[in-house]
C-alpha cells in the first residue's frame, strides 16, 4: 500500500495515462514473432495420470509444441511454494484438484491453442477427493501426497514452533505461545469456547494472470503481471538451474492483484513453453482460469478465553484448521500470520495457539489481503462480542479496558503498538451516530488487525538527481493500483526538497532495478521507502559536496534553495554550476540506498514487526427478521496511516479492501459442488457492484505519526479487510439477537441462528 | 468467412475485412492499436472492455464486429481533444476515482454515456448505471465522487 503528495493524481504522468488508455499493463505487452498459450486443466478432484495421448493434438496446424508433466524431467528443482515447496510446474503423474494444469499447449494463435487442448486425451484413474478439511483427516483418507514435503518453513523465533507433515495431510503446524495458558485458563473467573467459520473468496483481479517470455541462447526474459519481480526471478533461476542474472523480469503496471499476484504462480511454465516452442510465448489465462489459481483460505477457528472477575483478558487458546487446498502456495506464512494474531490488538497474560494447514483436493489458498489477519480478526472480534453478551457489559467497554496501549508490544519482544487504538475507536464512534432504537437495527464494532511490512524485509533503492534538478526513483516497488510508485517520488522528492512533479518513477526491470522482496504485506510505503528515503539523502549529500567543493567551502555551509546553493547571503543557481564543470548532457547525482529489518530470533516472528494496521470497523444493519435479510445501512473504515502522503489513495485503500471483506461476509464465495466449483466462472462468481455497496459507506484516516517509515508513515494497504466481517455480525446480533459465527451471513444462517435463540430463551425460561 | 464493414472509430472512417467471429475488442486493440480497451472476463460480465457504440455503451468482447458496421465507434483514446482530458477523464484524475487502472477506461466511457442521458444524475442513479463495469479495486466512492464533479463541469462548460 502506499499514499501520495496531494495533488499527485493530477501531476504524476502515470496516473495521467490510467485515464487516457496509455497505460502498459502486461496484458498488452506483444512481441515479434509472438506465439500463444492455452492450458489443459484437470476435470477430476483427484486422479493418477495414466497417460496423455497428444497426437491429435500435435497434428493441428499452427500448433507448434506441448508441455507435459514429461518436460520437467530435465529440471532440477521442478517445485514452487513459499518455504515447502510441493507444487510442480506442471502435473506430473498425479492431479490433485479439478483445475489442476495438465498440458500447456503453445500455437499460433489462442483458437489453435484452444482447439488443440480439446483434441489432447487424457487417461485418468481417479482417487477418492478429499472435498473437505474434515474428509482429508479422517481417518484412512488417502493421502494426497505420498512423498514428504520439499523445503523448509519459513524463518521463526521465541515461542514459535512447527512441524512439517505432523499426520496424514496435514501440510504444516505452526505453534505460538507465551505465558502459562493452563495456569491462567485454571484460574480465570469466566471461560469461553466458541467456534468460528469463514469461507473461501478469490481475488477477481480484473486483469487476468498474464506472462509474455522468451530466450535467448541460455537467458529467459518474461513480462509478468506478478508483484514480486524478485521473488519470481529467484524461482526461476532455483526451478531451471541458472543464473539469477540469466532471468530477466520485467513488471510494468498490474491491473489488480490483492495477493493472488504475489510469488510464482504459471510463470515457470511459461518459460518453458517458451523455450521448447523457440519462440516469445504469451500465456493470458482467462477469469474462469484465475478462479482455479489461488484463493483465500477457508478457515475454521476454535478460540478458548478466559477472563478475571474484572472483565480483563488473562489467557486465550486457539485451534485454527486453514484448509490449504491442494498445494502450499503461501499457506506456511498463512498458518503462522493466523496463530501469531490469534489475540488481536488486546494485552495477554498467555497466548497458546497453534494453526493446521490441511490439505484437499480444492483450488490453492495463498495470499490474499489480510493474510491470515482476515481470519484471525474475524474469529477474535467475533467472539469479544459474544463474551461481553454474556458478561451483560457493552462490548467497546470489554475493548476498552483490555487494548494494547501505545508502545505496549503485541508480543513478548517484538514492537510496540504503533498507534492509539483508544483514540480510533473513539473517532470511529463519532462517526457512527446512534440511531433512534428501532427493532431489527443494530450496531456493531471492531478492531481489526495485522501486522504490516512482513519479516526481515529488506529493499534498496537509487535516486538520481541531474544537474537541472530532475528526479529518477528507482526501486522494485511495482504499481499494483496502490499509487506505490507515486509514493515512492513523493518520499524522493520531500528528502531532497525537490517538487513532487520533477519526479519519475523508473521502469521496474530485474536487470536494472535495485531489488525488494516484493510489493505484498502492506510493506511498500515502509520499508521501501526507507530505502528511497535514503538513497535521495545520499544524492543531496553528493549535490552538496560537489558545491562546496565548487565554491570551496564546507558542505555544511551550504543549503538547497529551490534548485540553488546557499551559501550565507550568496544563491548560486546549480545548472549552470553542473553544466560548466561537466559539460557534455550534464550530470547524476546517483544516490543508493537501503533498508534493512534485522532478522531477531528473541522476537515470535524471527523479526520485529515493522508497522501495525489497525482497522476500525462500524456497522449499522436492519435485519429482517421473517426472510432472514440483512441490510447494512451505514459502514465506516479506519486504518492509521502514520503520516498520510495523500489522503485520497488512503481512503481509496481503506474503502477498496473493505469492499471486499464486505462482499466476503454478505454474499461472496467460491462454493464447491461435489470435486468441482458451483461457481467459478466471471458471472457467477458475485463481486460487489457500485449498487451492492452499504447507502453510508465511508472511511476515516487516522495519522498517528507513530509509523517506522519516513516522517512517522506506514502501510495500510490490507487494513481494510480486517474487521468489517466482525463488525457487521456483531451488529447483526445486536439487532436482533442472531449470534452468527459462519460467514457469510446469509439469510438462512441469520434465520439458523435466530431459531437457535429462540430455543435458548424457550430453555432459559423453563 | 470474411465480412466487409465500413464504420467510424474516433472520429475516422475505416473500411477493412473482418471475420464473421472477430469481436469489436480484438479488432480494436490487434489491428487499431487501441489497447486502453482492457479485457478481464471476456464474457460480457465486468465492462472493463467497454467502448461506445453510436454513444451507447456496450462490451467490446460480447459484440461482433460486424454488428458494429457503419456505426460510431468511441474508445478512451478517442476521448478529449488534442492531448486534453474530456471532463469525465478530467474528474476520474482529480477524485482519484482509480487505483490498477483496468476498469478506468470501460468506466470513463460507461459514466460519458450516462452524462449524455442525464446531465444530472443522482447518486442512485449513478449506482444503477454502473452496475455494469466492475471495479474490484475502489469500492466505488471515489467513482461516484468523480462522476459527480463531471456532471458539475459539464452543467458549468454549458
Ligand atoms: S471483458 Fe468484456 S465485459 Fe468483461
Ligand atoms: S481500479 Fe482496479 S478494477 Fe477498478
């Protein structure tokens, strides 16, 4: 995520472009001699490859080559996944959820490629699906892998553990804790167990997956809509054998990704239709395509909380099943991001949590915005309403008393909280005002959080300033529709007091571009603009020395004035200072720099968290209590943005992904039907219209000025997602008692809940 | 089988041979050049390929070419004048009503059409129009906010 100098959407030419059709996407990237992909995608859950018959297939003209699980052979690391990696570039002998890709076919156009995937046949044996978290771990499933997992889990520290493979597909555990729960548990006045569900959703990122790459002799250059360029270079190289500086990836803007776009997907693939085709090879999945690539985890969490007899928070433990789908993707950071957050942004005297990730026979889960947070916050803030329920106290009164204080870490040797979670929540309430008490209206809060910047990431960056004052910022941080590259010049052009339009913003390209470890985890505005912070520092420095040795004094004497030295009461136009001592086109002032978070085992995560993304989350609903309908009449979003660079990209963030966890908790969700999806395709798959939103839908910045990036900023990019689900169940019960614990609240689950209490109070009062 | 059509693509006349499946997206972006109009579900679903026909908006990806024959053919490029912003894509840059970009176009041009309809639509109305271009980006505010301050300029320029 990322936020911009006010005034930047019309004085930054990239934006000028999104409004004009000029912008590059790597959907329009087309090259000579370019040929086109099409996939063969399993139709079975769970089936052996007996074999694959492309005879027919190879008979069409204009088809020009096919990939199989065959061509893989001759690579050495055929395998991708975030720390374990289990996923192969293409099947090999074995299909592990309908969608699975069997065959890559490369031809002259996409209706040739097309048609020859139809003419290719395969021969399956089918194996029992495992649909479910609950088929895969009964007992005697089949496993879904026979071999131990490849890799290793990602970093940790204190009070983290994990276990790779624990039982039968289970892919990963990942264990955090500190304090005695049991002792604190044992002796808490109240103790509450409840159980919470949430649902699989896909990113619909309106541009689909796409990739154009080809060779030449030994070394691979790929367009990519990706958002790590890094990342996918370094699979690349591991995947194939060579070189890091063999591959080449270019980024340029990316039309939409939330997470889906994060780390290496069909890229290795491409490469290697590319090179077997000998060609420049374009692979544009379509919509139905990227419903089958990756999706957020569904999730169950069991969460045990005890309290004293002053309504303080003492212990929780929590047992989380992520269910993972058929490969790793991201599910290792997914697991340890879900158990770490487990607690939300309240003080503990103990934490004992551990998440599962299960294997099925469904579509990947990964990244998603919100990481786990999503999951964590939904469980957490659910259930703080329903223990102050019971308790008979308001629920912002149990949040109250218990939130993390400013400076107060999250956890036991890692940061402090980096913002006012009291002074919020009380901005969110006055924006939230009470409406006259009807029946079936209610209201509803929550906090949400998460942290941002991920673990020991580094980025580096290089500014270069030329002699007529002009800015170039150069850093890995690619557009991903946050405004990051916007952010980026506007940091530049603050450190060296230059205006925010003598900035550009250089093409990202792994053969030029100072390297990150990719735009995700909210970390852009942070740490790589730490890194751009820097580096235009190191280039005003170098501006200044040459001056001073220019007019032969100390460079501490001098100051930048407009595009001038200072010297007391001297002003020497710098132009003509650059010009008559370099001659020729002029000069760079090539400022490098770099930021690195240090890896510290004492701290749970391996790292300290760089940042923290509050979200603080209102709703008003009217719920119908005969259909089961609910309304959401006014919703309103807060995240804390430190110091925000341009207010409107902070709200455009906010209320972008409170969108889409408003749409996951109402009605969106990819719904199996037996092995397949019921729903995985462009229409009906139900994305938020402009008409669906809430009729008050609003968000607040908050600029706390607390953040760790330059002047007190930070990321909020996932903010947003994290406590809206939460926020709308707890209106919902409080407008009509229905305590909902499953999203999304459908109007048969609102009507469920509101029979079960009725059949409470029918018992009670017995 | 090849089809002749003759029709006017932002504001020039072009008569060219296309086939009886090409869709107006393709042809537009393949032989004209115009890639500002954007493809994501290829099923007449998100309106992000959306362009004018006859001042109408309608899916370039769900519509054959030849069904466009001797009609007016407006794409984002085609909008403003020499090197300015139309007022629409002026208000998009200045409410920020954008983040990736990919819906903009097919939104600029659906939000065109609507403001030759109704100069001064209100914001329900808004909302019901747009129900055909997805933005899974904006959550929507800030396209409403611009389609506003558009309809604003356009009543002020009158
Ligand atoms: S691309 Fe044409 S409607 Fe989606
Ligand atoms: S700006 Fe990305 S889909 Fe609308």
């Amino acid at each position: 995520m990322s936020a911009v100098a006010s005034t930047s959407h019309e004085g930054f030419a990239e934006f000028r472009k999104k409004v004009t059709g000029g912008g590059v996407y790597a959907f329009d990237i087309c090259v000579d001699r370019m040929l086109h992909g099409k996939l063969l995608r399993s139709p079975h859950a769970h089936a052996r490859i007996r074999s694959i018959d492309l005879r027919a297939a190879l008979q069409i003209p204009g088809v020009v080559s096919i990939i199989t699980g065959e061509d893989l052979r001759d690579l050495p690391d055929p395998y991708y996944g975030v720390g374990l990696r289990d996923q192969p570039v293409i099947a090999m002998d074995r299909v592990r959820y309908a969608g699975d890709v069997v065959a890559a076919v490369t031809a002259v156009d996409e209706q040739t490629a097309f048609r020859a995937t139809q003419a290719i046949m395969v021969d399956y044996e089918p194996l029992p699906a495992l649909m479910s978290v609950a088929a895969a771990l009964a007992p005697g499933a089949p496993l879904i892998f026979e071999e131990p997992t490849r890799g290793g889990s990602p970093v940790l520290g204190a009070g983290s553990g994990f276990r790779i493979d624990p039982a039968p597909n289970v892919l990963y555990e990942y264990s955090f804790a500190y304090g005695d729960a049991d002792h604190w548990l044992g002796a808490a006045d109240q103790v509450f167990t409840d159980t919470f569900d949430i649902s699989r959703i896909n990113h619909y990122h309106l541009e689909p997956y796409v990739n154009v790459a080809w060779w030449s002799g030994s070394r691979v250059e790929m367009w990519s809509c990706n958002q790590d360029p890094f990342v996918l270079r370094a699979d690349i190289s591991r995947i194939f054998g060579m070189p890091v500086n063999d591959v080449r990836i270019h980024t340029p803007l990316i039309g939409g990704g939330f997470g889906g776009k994060s780390y290496c997907k069909m890229e290795p693939l491409l490469a290697l239709m590319a090179r077997k085709a000998g060609a420049p090879v374009r692979l544009a999945l379509s919509m139905d395509e990227s419903l089958l690539t990756l999706v957020k985890h569904p999730a169950s969490l069991t969460l045990t909380t005890g309290l004293d007899a002053h309504g303080r928070l003492l212990a929780r433990r929590a047992r989380i099943d992520l269910d993972g789908g058929a490969y790793c993707d991201a599910s290792t950071l997914v697991a340890i991001k879900t158990g770490f957050r487990i607690g939300g942004p309240y003080a503990w005297k103990a934490i004992d949590s551990c998440a599962r990730v299960i294997r099925t026979t469904t579509v990947p889960s990964g990244s998603f915005r919100g990481f786990g947070g999503t999951q964590a916050s939904w469980a957490s803030e659910r259930q703080m309403d329903m223990i102050a329920r019971r308790r008979g106290e308001y629920p912002l009164a149990l949040r109250r008393r218990n939130l993390l204080k400013v400076g107060q870490p999250f956890a036991p040797n890692d940061s402090g909280m980096d913002c006012d979670l009291a002074a919020g929540l009380d901005q969110l309430v006055a924006q939230m005002p009470p409406a006259a008490r009807k029946s079936g209206r209610g209201m509803g809060f929550a906090i949400g959080i998460k942290d941002a910047g991920g673990t020991g990431n580094h980025a580096q960056a290089q500014v270069r300033l030329n002699q007529r004052g002009d800015v170039m910022v150069s850093a890995a941080a690619v557009d991903i529709g946050q405004g990051g590259p916007a952010a980026m010049c506007a940091i530049a052009t603050q450190a060296l007091g230059r205006p925010f339009g003598s900035a550009t913003y250089a093409a990202v390209d792994t053969e030029h571009t100072p390297p990150d470890n990719g735009t995700h985890v909210s970390c852009a505005t942070t740490i790589t603009g730490l890194a751009v912070e820097a580096a235009a520092l190191d280039a005003r420095a170098q501006l200044l020395a040459f001056g001073a040795a220019r007019l032969g004094c100390a460079a501490a004497d001098l100051e930048l004035e407009g595009w001038s030295l200072r010297h007391g009461a001297e002003l020497h136009p710098l132009e003509p200072m650059i010009r008559s001592y370099y001659g020729g086109v002029g000069w760079e002032f090539a400022g490098r720099g770099s930021f690195k978070e240090p890896y510290n085992p004492a701290t749970p995560m391996g790292a300290r968290n760089v940042s923290w993304m509050p979200c603080w989350s209102g709703a008003e609903v009217e719920v119908d209590g005969e259909t089961g309908q609910v309304a959401v009449l006014r919703l309103v979003v807060g995240a804390d943005a430190g110091r925000a660079l341009d207010l409107g990209a902070c709200h455009g963030q906010i209320e972008g992904a409170a969108a889409q966890a408003f749409a996951q908790a109402m009605f969106e969700e990819l719904r199996y039907q037996g092995e397949s999806p019921a729903n995985a395709t462009p229409l009906t798959y139900r994305v938020p219209r402009a008409a669906d939103m809430p009729a008050a839908f609003s968000s607040f910045v908050a600029e706390h000025g607390l953040g760790a990036g330059p002047g007190g900023l930070k990321g909020i990019g996932e903010a947003g997602m994290v406590g809206i689900a939460a926020a709308i169940a707890n209106a919902i019960e409080d407008a009509c008692g229905a305590s909902l614990t499953r999203i999304p609240f459908t109007p048969e689950r609102v009507l469920e809940a509101l029979d079960a209490q009725s059949s409470n109070i029918c018992a009670a009062s017995k | 089988m090849t089809i002749p059509v003759s029709l006017v693509i932002n504001g020039k006349t072009q008569a060219f041979d296309v086939g009886a499946h090409h869709v107006v997206a393709d042809v537009l972006r393949e032989r004209f050049g115009l890639t500002g109009c954007k493809v994501g579900c290829d099923q007449g679903v998100c309106g992000a390929c959306t362009v004018l026909v006859d001042g109408a908006p309608v899916t370039g990806c769900a519509t054959f070419m030849f069904a466009v024959d001797g009609r007016e053919v407006t794409t984002i490029e085609g909008l403003g004048l020499d090197g300015a912003l139309s007022p629409v894509q002026q208000a998009f840059l200045a409410a920020g009503a954008f983040q990736c970009g990919f819906c903009t176009a097919g939104m600029i041009l659906s939000v065109t059409a609507l403001l030759l309809r109704d100069r001064d639509p209100d914001e329900a109305t808004i909302r019901q129009w747009l129900a055909g271009n997805i933005c899974r980006c904006t959550g929507y505010n800030a396209i409403v906010e611009a389609v506003r301050r558009a309809a604003r300029q356009v009543a002020e320029a009158s």
